[in-house]
C-alpha cells in the first residue's frame, strides 16, 4: 500500500472542497456543462392495473399512467437536461 504525507492528503482534500462548492454553487450539468437554471418539469404517476391472477384482490403490476403532476426541478439552459 502507497504511504503518502500528511501534506498531500491535505492538498488532495482541499482540492476537493474547491471542486464541490465550485459544482455545487454554479449547478453545472452532468451532460453538457451547461449552467443549471430554476425550472419546472412533467413527474410521472403510475396507476395499478387490474389483478393479475385469477384470485387476486389486488393488482400487482403498475404502469406509467395517470394525470402525473408539475415540480420544481433544475434545468440546463444549453441541453434541456432537468434533474430534481
């Protein structure tokens, strides 16, 4: 296993808390790099269906469906990319 200093662990760690508060303060986009903007976006709902086996009381399957709903979410202005 590599020994390294006391120092370098440091500088190492540092840099990191620069990197994160940089990413974190201008939201950057995973995708592009784009800055991320306030924004709203389409969740998706899901409804169950009707029982699966002959027996069931309930359904057990869930697909997409339903009237889904609007939320906050931050948006890239360059790619479109929006994450909640």
């Amino acid at each position: 296993m590599t020994e390294y200093s006391d120092e370098a662990v440091a500088a190492v760690r540092e840099a990191l808390k620069r990197t994160t508060a940089l990413v974190t303060a201008k939201q950057l986009c995973r995708h592009c790099g784009g800055r991320m903007l306030p924004g709203i976006a389409t969740d998706q709902t899901y409804v169950g269906g009707t029982p699966d086996f002959p027996g069931d009381a309930h359904a057990s399957t869930f697909s997409a469906g339903g009237p889904g709903k609007v939320i906050e979410c931050r948006k890239c202005e360059n790619c479109g990319w929006s994450v909640t």
